[in-house]
C-alpha cells in the first residue's frame, strides 16, 4: 500500500506499487475511543480515507477530521482450537467440569483440554467458542445484560449470548465482547481461580487477551 508518487498533497492516492522499503509505503495504526483505528501515511501523515461506504469507493489520503469514513477495523480471522489467555493465565472451564452453568475462571496455562477452546465463525463476523473438555459453549449466564454477569459454560444454543466478537488491540492481544450484551471477558484478577464475568471497557489489562 503506497501513497502515490510519494506526494505529500491532501487526497493524493492510495495505491498498490512494488514494495520499496520507503516511508511513503509505511503506515501507522493508532487506536481510537471507538475501538476502530486511524491509519496514517509515515511519509505524509495524512489519514487512510474512503470516499464513501458505497462500493468501488476510492481510498485517498486527507487530513485527519474524526471522520467516520477514516476510522477502520482490521478483519480478524480464528480457527481451530485456541488457548485464550492473559498474563500466563488461561481461560479454562474449572477442574475440567462437565457442569452446566459453572463460572469460567483462569488459571495458570497448562494445555490441558479444559483450556482449550474451538472458535467456529458465525455469518456476522461473531465466533461461538466451545471448551476442549465439557462440549459446553462461553456463554453469557442467562442472557442478561447486566455489569458483572458470571461468564459460563453452557450447552451450545446459538444464542447471541453465546457469541462473541474480537477486536485486536495495538499491542497485538484482543478485546473480547459479547454479542448481546456488548460487555467484555474480564478476569477478576491474575491469580489461579479467578473468576471470568462481563464489564464495561475500561482498558484494563484484565481484559486484554492473547489467542494462540
């Protein structure tokens, strides 16, 4: 991705050219309060900027105006069995529990069956996660929508309460958020056993995960 001819002129063009190694081929991504990025030229430091939402828009360069069509998300793609984890510490259904209901916790990673979680994507981008050990899905206990609802293992319904979106961070890990709710996976602390329930997005590393 290229700024045209290395011109440093509002709306000059984003292009593809053969990779150079230049500056005008760098691009820097800061993250804004609305969890999207801007996307900034090195060599110019004017905003990755489409025309429009329709398609076939064309993507220039322009000065930053908080504008909506200059705040982009980049797509995230899982598959397969993942370990979700933060700070060494693993998302895992307790004890290895084939109860419905029970709150998931986190514990140290070990990676073991019960740690491991199979992301299947829904058609709207969400993924349904289903622990390695019970079947069970991560599910929002009972659909509610309240701060601090228990996060749970539940047998898998393809309820909106039991999807989740992720949306990568600038220091490579992801918010995790739940589709109904619109609260995010938070552990309550790093200590073996901490339990996993529902918040509001206060930055916290508590709610900064690692898929891998």
């Amino acid at each position: 991705m290229d700024d045209d001819g290395g011109f440093t002129t509002a709306g000059t063009s984003v292009i593809q050219w053969p990779c150079s190694g230049a500056s005008n081929q760098h691009w820097t991504l800061a993250q804004l309060s609305g969890g999207g990025y801007a996307i900034t030229n090195v060599h110019t430091g004017l905003l990755l900027t489409t025309a429009s939402t329709s398609n076939g828009a064309l993507v220039t360069q322009q000065a930053n105006t908080g504008s909506a069509l200059q705040q982009w998300t980049p797509a995230v793609s899982v598959t397969g069995t993942r370990t979700v984890s933060l700070q060494g510490q693993a998302l895992e259904d307790p004890s290895a529990s084939s109860t419905e209901g029970i709150q998931l916790d986190t514990s140290a990673t070990t990676g073991a069956a019960d740690q491991n979680w199979a992301f299947t994507q829904q058609p709207d981008g969400s993924y349904q996660l289903v622990n390695g050990s019970s079947g069970q899905c991560m599910d929002d206990n009972g659909g509610f929508t309240t701060v601090g609802t228990a996060v749970i293992q539940w047998p898998c319904t393809g309820g909106s309460n039991q999807h989740w979106t992720l949306a990568l961070l600038a220091n490579g890990s992801y918010a995790i958020t739940n589709v109904h709710t619109g609260l995010l996976l938070t552990t309550a602390s790093t200590g073996n056993g901490a339990l996993v329930a529902q918040q509001p997005n206060t930055g916290s590393a508590l709610q900064q995960w690692t898929v891998h």
